[in-house]
C-alpha cells in the first residue's frame, strides 16, 4: 500500500513541477500595460487565457492529492517509537570501544618503546661524555 502510495506522490510531484513550470507569469498583464501591449485577444480578455486556467485548476488539484497523499502516508506509517535507538548506539559504542581500546594499547606500546629508545640514546652519550 505505501509502495503504491509513495509511486502515486512521485508522479504527483514530478506532474507539479512540470505543470507549474508550463504557467505563464502573472505579472505579463502589468509589463504589457506598461509596455503598451494590449492584453485583449480576438477571443476577449477571459477566453484567451484557456491553457492557463485549465494548468492553474490542475495545479490546484494535483497540489491537493498531493498533500492528501502525504498525510494518509504520515497516518499509515508504522510507529518507530517503540524501536530502542539507545541499544543501537550501545552497540555501536561498543563495538568503536573494543577497537579504540586496541588502538590506544597499541599506541601506548609503541611510545613506551619510542620513550625506551630515547632513554638509551641519552644513557649512551652520557656514558661517552663521561669518558671522554
């Protein structure tokens, strides 16, 4: 049912798009008066305007089982509420913990060694100071 639902807002809103992309602008009448272009037609100013109105109503239309689409799939979804999303993220945490606390023993391994190697280097040339 959603499936269904959800292809029928697809090509609601796809439709929506076109149709109000095909809409002439509002404002030509005010360029055309300014312009001194006229406005009337061999038909008269309402029965040139055909397309327009029939795209304006089918605008209105598709825009209304759109939002009807909408909110009938908001009604029909399952609830999530009931879904533990802090055991999600414990799991998670986890999961991150066990490899971070590799990581950081590795790291730690590695600046005992790089701190080892220092101390006998600067043992080494003391005992060569002492020396000489």
């Amino acid at each position: 049912m959603q499936t269904v639902l959800g292809v029928i807002l697809l090509i609601a809103a796809v439709f929506l798009i076109v149709v109000i992309m095909l809409q002439e602008g509002k404002q030509q009448g005010v360029t055309s008066a300014i312009s001194g272009g006229s406005s009337d037609t061999f038909l008269g100013k309402t029965k040139g305007g055909g397309k327009d109105q029939l795209l304006g109503k089918l605008t209105m239309w598709v825009a209304i089982v759109f939002a009807v689409i909408v909110f009938v799939i908001y009604i029909i979804q399952p609830d999530t509420a009931h879904v533990d999303t802090n055991a999600y993220f414990n799991e998670l945490n986890d999961a991150g913990a066990s490899s971070a606390s590799a990581e950081t023993d590795a790291a730690e391994a590695a600046v005992d060694a790089a701190i080892d190697e220092a101390e006998a280097a600067v043992d080494e040339a003391g005992d060569v100071d002492a020396e000489g």
